[in-house]
C-alpha cells in the first residue's frame, strides 16, 4: 500500500475538475427547487424555531427533517453577506444575481462532503493488482463514476438540490461500515436521517444489518445467528447514539408540542400514487397498463366511455385519481408491496449476513424496491440505488452489467427534468459522457463484454426514445394535441429497465446465496 | 492516411479491440466535454447585452445577417439609407458575409423579425440568443473540433492517451471559448479554417492545405498573420524539392489553387473593379490609428511612457509600425525559408503572429487567438512554456471580459485549464534546462553558474501570482479616481511583458536544433 499511497495523485485535479466545471452552470435553467431552498433559507434565518413548521406565506413550507432545517440556518449565516434580501420570508420569487450565485456556489461547497466520502469508498474497494494503467485501477473507476455522475449533477447543479451533500452522509456510512466502524456508520446514517426522511428507504437494511452483524458478535461455522453472543452493551450503544440524534432533533419541537405539525409537514399522504412525472416504477406499468385497458375496453364496446372517471393522470399538479379498470392503489397497499419487495434481501443478511458488501446489496434492494413500489415516488429518488451501487460494479462483473441498465436507464429517465431548449445540449453531451465512460472502463477493468444483446437493443432503444421525445414530438404536431406523450413514453420505456434490474439484482442475491451454501 | 490509421488501431495491449475502442471512447469524451464546456460558458451573458445605442459584437454579427438577408450583395459593402456603415458595417471579408447570409436564413425561417431590415435593430431575445449561440457552436463542430482531433490524433507525438490529453488541453482552450461563447465571434471559423491548413501540409497534402488557408484568410482578413509561414514553408519546400523539376510543379500546383480559391470566394464582387476595392477597402480600414483601447502590444504599452499618437503623424505611425513588424517577423520567415519542416514551419506560426500582434497597426485585444493557436498546436512538445502563454494570453483579455460580464466563466476556465494541463501534460515536470531549451541563454549571456530552469519556473510563478493577483484586484476594489484606467493599462503591460519574453524564447526556439528524439524518449 505504500507505494500506491503516491499514486492517488489523479484524485485531487478530478475532484477540482469536477467542481470548476460546476460553477459553469451558474447561470443555467434552475427549477421552483431553488425558490424552495431561498425560501427555506429566509424562514431559518428570520423567524424563531417555533415558527419554522408553521410557517406558510409561501407555498413551498418546510418539509425536510430539522437537522436540515438547521442546515439551511448555518447557510444562511453566510448568505446575508451576500444579499440580505433573499433571507426575508415575504420577498417570494426573489431570485437576485447574488442569490443565485450563493445558493449555487453553495451547493458546489458542500459538495466536499460528497467528495471527501467518495475517497472514503474509494480506499475500500480492493486493488486486485499493482497496475500502472489507470484504467485498470477499480478505484480510479468509482471515483469517476460516483464524481462525474450525470444524475446527481443535473438534479443538483442544473435542476438545484442539495443531494451531492446528502450522498455524501450515505456513501461516508457506507465506507465506515465496509472498514467495519458501525458505530462511526451508524451515526452518520441516523444524522442523514434528520437531513432528509427520504433515506428511510434504505433505514430497514441498516437495522438488521446493525442488530444482526454488530449486536451479534459471533456466527455459528456455517454462518447462521449464534444467539448466545448477543451483546446487549453493543445494542444499548447503538440506541444511544440513535435517540441521542433524534433527541437534538426532534426534541425542541417536540418540547414545544409541535411533532404533529412537523411530522405532517415530512409525510404529506395527500399527494397522488404518482408526480406529475411518472418516476419508471411499477406504477407507470400499472397506470399504462390500466389506459390501454380502458381504450381496448372502449374500443371493444365492454365498457361505456361515460362511465369512466375522467383523469388525465400527468396533468399538471396531480392530486388522486381513479384508475378506470384496474383496481386504485391506496398507500396502505404500497407500504405493504414495498415491505414485501424488502423482505427478503432483509430476510437473507439476517440468516447469512456477508460483511459489508452483502449489507450494501441489501441496502440497494431496499432502496431499489421502495422505488419501484413506494407511493409518490421522485424520479430523482433512483439516485438512491445508482450511486451505491457503482461501488460494487467495479468489483463484481454480474453488478457491472446491472449497473450499466440501471444507471443508463435510470440517468435517462431524469431527462423530463430539464426541459428547455438551453439546456438540451448539456443533458444529452453530460449523459454521453457519462454512458460512455461506463461502458468503456467497466469492461476494460472486468476485461468482458458485460451486457447480453437483448438489453443492448433495449439500451439502444433508448436513443430512440430519446430522439422521438426531445426532437420529433416537438416539431410535429402533436405537441400541442398530446403534450405529456414524451412524458409518458420515457417513463414507461425506463421503467421496462429500472424493473428488469430489479429483478435481475434480486437474482445475484439470490445466486450469490448459493454459490455461499456451496462454499 | 495511412498513418492516421497506423495510429488509430495499433495498440500494445492483449485486448486490442479494448485498446483502440478505448482511444475512440476516450476522443468522443474529450469532445463531449469540449462542447459540455462551450455550451455551459454560452450560457453567460454576451458584448453589449442590453446596452443600446450600439450593443456589441453579438449585435454587430445579428445586423450583418439583417443586411446580407435583406441588400442585395452589390450593396453590401456600400454605405447607403439602408446600410449605415457607421452602424456595425460589415467590414470582414465575402466569407463572412456569405456565412451571415446563410445563417440568416435560418434566422428568417425561424422567426422573421429577427432580420426584419431597419427594424430588427438591437433585438434581443432568449431564443435568439440561444439560435446565436448555436450558430457558432454549429461552425466551431463542423470546422474546428474535426481539425483538432485530427491534428491530435496524427500529427502529435507520443502514446495514445498522450494524444488524448493534448487534445483535451486545446479543446479546453479558455481564450478562444470566452470570446466565442461568451463575447460572441465566429474565430473558431477562420482558425478552423487555418487548422485545416496546417493540418494538409504536416500530411504532405499542400494543395489541399493552400485552399483550407485561403479560406481562412477569405473569413477574416486577420488570418494574414499566418500568411508568411504558410508561405515560407510551401516556397521552401519547392525550393527544396529543386525549382526546376517537381519543386516548380508543386508550385504551380499551390499556386492555381490559392488562385482559384480567391476567385471563387470573391465572384460576385470581381465583375465590378469598384466593388472589389471598396470591400478591400472596408477591410482594411487604415484610419482607425494605430491601436485602439487597452491591448497588450508594443505600441499601447511604449504609450504609457511616450504619447506615440501625438508625436508621430498618421502615415508615420503606419509605416513606423510596418516596418517593425517586417523586421520582428523577418527572422523566424527565413529561417523556415532555408529550413522547411514541419517543427520549425509551426513555431514560425507562432513567431510570425505573435509578431504581428506586438507591433503591426490595429491590434485588437481579440487577436491574441491568432498566436494561441499555434501555441495550442505546439503544447504537447512545449507544455511549460505553451501553457505559460496561453494563460497570459487569456489574461490579457481580462478587461473585455470583465466589460461582458464574463467573470465566473473566465475565472472557472482558466483555473481549469491550468490544473489539466499541470495533471494531464505534466506542464510543470518538464522544466530541465534541455526541455526548456533556455541553455542557449548561458551561451548567449555567458551566466555559467545559475540554475537557469528553476529560474525560469520561479519566473512563471511569479507571472502567475501577478496575473491572479491583477484579476482580483480588477474585480474588487476600484481605481483611483485620477487614474480610471489603472487596472486595464496594468493587466495589458504585464501581457505584454510576457508575451516579449515569449517572443524572444520562441525565436531562440526557431533557431535552435529542433527536440532531439532522445531526450524526448527520455521524458517519456
């Protein structure tokens, strides 16, 4: 290791690389995600603790976890020497130059934190040999990967959001638990919690993996639990460090009386089963599945057009609507869809737990199954499963070729995001690098082709799709007939993919279970 | 070609389909990037957004496309009531005026006011400036980025991912994309054009390389600093070649084809002598004196000691200031005369422009572009001192881009390329006194004992701090008040200094042996 320690030398203009060309994208497209975040800054920084739940002048309120609601408090101490004022609660819409290049530059700051757990997992991953070529170096592949992902770039830098720095509390997790510091990995997950309620997706794999690899401090020879080793010192620890985060941050409002308000706030159920934007789950299968039904039905006079409920379900803001054949889903049946797709990656590191990779595979499922199955799923929230992932692709061949679907598929469907014309060249051109540079270093560092031809068609597809929906739709006339046409043909396109990978992430768990019992 | 192709596909490595998929892999991210860069840089604002009676560049290039569509071609060039030469007059030569009429074109397809005579004047809209910005980014794909990854991939030294790296590091140029994305020109047009050129002749296809230059020099008179090069190279080599058997073949052979390519550029406007001697005329404007605003060149510089314009009259500053260009590009003209190759054929690009900028009339600040891209052609085999002028020179431009609004793009840019070319050229590793070639000095000024290459890097750390200092100081605090124009005649002078330095070394380097291989396996 020694003398590799000299060779790491290309991760510093990588990362400086990646910042600077960052702060190109300044004076690009930004969503209403900005008007959230300026917004979120003035009601930190102006209004008392008791008022930040409460308040509501503008549309977008507070719903992210305290821990981030203090996030935004400590930017904002920096933010009013740039304008003072883009931190008053009523200057809605307030968009200055200044505002603009703080709130950018400061996502382009506390993206460090991404960077620096990127070079945490990147000393995890195992260097087979001492190569010369860079190329062949797994982590000089996963620095680039996770570094110069497209999907966390555009959401973050182009569309705004603060997920590089959240990634980062996931991936640093991650690393602590893959060089066996659970309780260093523990905390940092609990504090992400605070950050933001979305990473309660993965929140299942972490505690068996804690309870069962951790509180357990021996296996039976064959792997399973060895009951008598529990050690109740190690769970009390764990608990403490757990309540202790939820203490500081839930504590004040619950103190105050405010936990209804503010968990109200983090789980609004009045949304619909999906955004305006299907995200490619089984949802947008199922709400395709059920129009194309309903149109044959039609067509084949079994059903009355009258009678069915009108929705145009990617309309606008989307509240619930009625399926017109299939049954409606109500969140109770998502929870319990979800929770079944989870159960048995859970189930299988609780009866053989395999160190820490096995417990990243189990955190992908879950992460990977709450998408497919979770109510009002974002687009946005595949990031979740392709970016820890990336780690295991540059280790194993089976996950590479599944990173390449799901990756490729899953950074396509987030193109609705950025829909104007600007900003076209730089999605397409950032995507093609990215695709690229995966095929490329993936197979040169596993020295295999590494998809089969049938989902090399379907990746190929996507090109066409790609040009269908951001080219020919627009210029023809049906964009003013059909105008979520391009909408709905990516996310159900995409959603052939994310599920296909799904499944077939499901089936190296599975295969890799037996390849143990054989061992 | 065939050498292209030698370069392509034979690769050292057990997996060779690997290999070469992964230079070609290699070579479309490098371009992507390219254009990711350019694109995210046109984003920013461009010269005179907003900012009427006269606008800017963007305008001038929008109101050329409004008389092209709108005047028939006679009247192109000729003040009239619907052509107000005092307003943004086209005074580029007929390529340009041909590419302005095809783009509007487009323009009028898309939306008509855009080029509606009289009064689309100063139109400024998102859309528009996105069709803008696409327009060159057309060009600048079409005809430049084709020309650097070939001159990459065939006519650099070294291994593939050497190659790759070089052609990142040129694409990644931060002078030429702030002027074009962000100012708003079309340079990558004529340079692309120039590239091509230099791109045939270190082929071997000359004939092919005479018409790509011709071209260049029908875009934008400006190529001219070029011409003595491209010159010297092509009379050398049929010298060379013996005057009397294939020597005078060749040419003749160039020569048919500079011919034919100016006529044919100049068609429309050789019918009538008038017409051809007012565009001459429109494009040499002579009265424009001796330098305008604040550019690095010899002539503002030697003004803040001597007020040269109040001394000298008009016709004496013109020839004061051809004659000196004569004498400082001389030479680096002849040398390449007696010696035609490819090596020494480049620096006299370099030299020959260079000098130009320094002392000919009626430099703009702009035309820096012209040395650095020779310069960019040359930073694989000179990366310390290319990539010392190429930050200078984006430097140099530091005023303009300020007045653009183009801080943020030019700050991000520039430290970008510094950081690729210190990582991926090891700019700063090749700094031994043999690479540098600055052993010639000891000889010259007989200094026996001093470390001449640490000093030199010392000097270009200096000249680094000094430039970033000036760009701070330029942004943040403001010039005294009897003083307005402290920071722009500060940041041209330092240029300048350094460009004089480079100026001399370059020449050094044209009269020095040519990089023995050796000593470049040896840094290999």
């Amino acid at each position: 290791m020694a003398a590799a320690a000299g060779t790491w030398s290309w991760f510093v203009p990588l990362a400086a690389g990646v910042s600077l060309f960052k702060c190109l994208f300044i004076n690009s497209y930004h969503s209403t995600d900005f008007e959230v975040h300026r917004n979120w800054l003035a009601i930190t920084h102006s209004l008392p603790v008791s008022r930040w739940y409460h308040e509501n002048r503008s549309e977008w309120t507070l719903d992210y976890p305290p821990l981030f609601a203090w996030f935004q408090f400590s930017l904002s101490q920096v933010a009013q020497h740039f304008d003072r004022n883009l931190l008053q609660v009523q200057n809605l819409n307030y968009c200055s130059r200044s505002t603009v290049l703080f709130q950018r530059l400061s996502v382009v700051f506390t993206d460090l934190v991404f960077i620096y757990a990127v070079r945490q997992c990147c000393r995890c991953v195992e260097e087979q040999r001492s190569c010369r070529d860079i190329w062949t170096r797994p982590s000089f592949v996963l620095a680039v990967l996770l570094l110069w992902n497209f999907g966390l770039f555009i959401v973050d830098h182009i569309h705004f959001q603060y997920n590089g720095f959240l990634f980062g509390f996931l991936l640093l997790s991650v690393a602590k638990h893959l060089q066996s510091c659970h309780l260093q990995g523990a905390l940092l997950f609990t504090v992400l919690l605070n950050l933001k309620h979305i990473f309660l997706y993965v929140a299942p794999a972490y505690g068996v993996y804690l309870l069962r690899s951790y509180c357990f401090t021996q296996d039976n020879t064959d792997g399973s639990i060895r009951w008598r080793s529990f050690s109740p010192v190690r769970l009390l620890v764990l608990g403490s460090i757990v309540t202790s985060v939820f203490t500081l941050s839930f504590g004040p409002f619950v103190v105050m009386g405010q936990l209804p308000q503010v968990l109200t706030r983090l789980f609004p159920f009045k949304r619909g089963l999906c955004h305006a934007y299907w995200a490619p789950n089984i949802w947008a299968l199922y709400n395709i599945l059920d129009k194309v039904l309903a149109h044959l039905g039609v067509s084949l006079q079994l059903l009355q057009e009258a009678e069915l409920p009108a929705a145009s379900m990617t309309g606008g803001l989307v509240q619930e609507f009625q399926h017109s054949v299939l049954p409606s889903i109500s969140p109770s049946v998502t929870l319990v869809c979800t929770l079944l797709s989870i159960l048995p990656a859970a189930a299988s590191i609780w009866w053989r737990p395999r160190g820490g990779r096995g417990f990243l595979r189990c955190l992908l499922l879950c992460a990977l199954g709450s998408f497919m199955f979770g109510w009002h799923v974002h687009e946005k929230a595949i990031l979740l499963a392709i970016l820890p992932l990336s780690i295991l692709a540059v280790e194993n061949r089976e996950d590479a070729g599944i990173f390449l679907l799901l990756s490729t598929t899953g950074h396509y469907s987030l193109f609705p995001l950025l829909f104007t014309p600007a900003e076209l060249l730089i999605k397409v051109c950032l995507m093609l690098m990215f695709t690229i540079f995966s095929f490329t270093a993936l197979r040169k560092l596993h020295s295999a082709s590494l998809l089969c031809p049938l989902e090399v068609v379907y990746l190929l597809g996507l090109l066409v799709v790609g040009v269908v929906c951001e080219v020919v739709i627009p210029l023809s006339p049906w964009k003013q007939r059909l105008p979520f046409l391009p909408l709905l043909v990516t996310s159900v396109y995409c959603s052939l993919g994310v599920s296909y990978s799904f499944l077939r992430l499901y089936g190296s768990l599975l295969s890799s279970q037996r390849k143990h019992k054989q061992l | 070609m065939s050498r292209f192709f030698a370069v392509c596909f034979c690769h050292k490595s057990s997996f060779p389909a690997v290999g070469v998929m992964q230079t070609w892999s290699l070579v479309s991210i490098s371009v992507l990037l390219g254009v990711a860069v350019r694109w995210g840089v046109s984003l920013n604002s461009y010269s005179g957004a907003g900012e009427p009676p006269m606008f800017g560049d963007y305008e001038a290039q929008r109101h050329w496309q409004e008389v092209t569509y709108n005047l028939p071609l006679q009247e192109w060039y000729f003040n009239s009531t619907d052509n107000d030469l005092n307003y943004w007059g086209l005074d580029y030569p007929p390529l340009t005026a041909y590419h302005s009429w095809l783009c509007a074109h487009i323009a009028k397809i898309i939306n008509p006011e855009w080029v509606e005579l009289h009064k689309s004047r100063g139109y400024e809209s998102p859309e528009h400036k996105l069709f803008m910005r696409t327009t060159v980014l057309v060009a600048d794909v079409l005809i430049y980025i084709p020309a650097v990854v070939l001159y990459c991939l065939c006519l650099t030294d070294g291994s593939s991912k050497k190659k790759v790296s070089s052609l990142l590091c040129i694409l990644l140029y931060p002078g030429l994309i702030l002027i074009d994305y962000g100012h708003f020109q079309y340079n990558c047009v004529s340079l692309g054009f120039a590239l091509w050129g230099v791109l045939a002749l270190g082929l071997g296809w000359d004939v092919f390389g005479s018409m790509a230059f011709s071209l260049a020099l029908n875009y934008k008179q400006m190529e001219l600093y070029h011409a003595l090069p491209f010159f010297c190279y092509l009379l050398g080599k049929c010298v060379k070649t013996g005057l009397m058997g294939r020597g005078l073949f060749l040419l003749v052979r160039v020569a048919t084809a500079v011919l034919v390519t100016f006529a044919l550029c100049w068609w429309p406007f050789l019918s009538d002598p008038s017409q051809a001697s007012q565009v001459v005329r429109r494009i040499f404007p002579v009265a424009r004196g001796l330098f305008e605003d604040k550019v690095a060149n010899a002539w503002c510089s030697l003004n803040t000691l001597i007020k040269i314009r109040s001394i000298l009259s008009a016709d004496s500053q013109l020839y004061l200031s051809f004659a000196f260009t004569l004498l400082a590009a001389l030479p680096s003209s002849v040398k390449l005369l007696t010696q035609p190759t490819f090596w020494h054929f480049k620096l006299a690009l370099v030299n020959s422009s260079l000098a130009f900028f320094l002392f000919s009339y009626q430099v703009h600040e702009k035309s820096i572009l012209l040395v650095s891209l020779p310069v960019c052609l040359l930073l694989n085999d000179l990366p310390f001192m290319g990539l010392w002028f190429l930050q200078a020179s984006t430097f140099s431009m530091l005023p303009l881009l300020l007045k653009d609004g183009l801080l943020i793009p030019y700050a991000v840019t520039s430290l970008a390329f510094l950081l690729l070319c210190i990582y991926l050229l090891s700019a700063l590793d090749h700094g031994s006194e043999d690479e540098l070639r600055v052993g010639v000095y000891r000889k010259l000024f007989c200094l026996p004992k001093l470390d001449l290459a640490g000093w030199v890097k010392w000097k270009f750390y200096i000249s680094v701090a000094v430039m970033a200092g000036l760009s701070v100081l330029s942004v943040v605090s403001n010039p005294p008040p009897h003083l307005p124009d402290l920071f722009p005649v500060l940041v041209s002078a330092t240029a300048f200094l350094q460009f004089l330095g480079i100026f001399i070394h370059f020449n050094v380097l044209q009269f020095s042996k040519p990089i023995s291989k050796k000593s470049q396996k040896k840094t290999n």
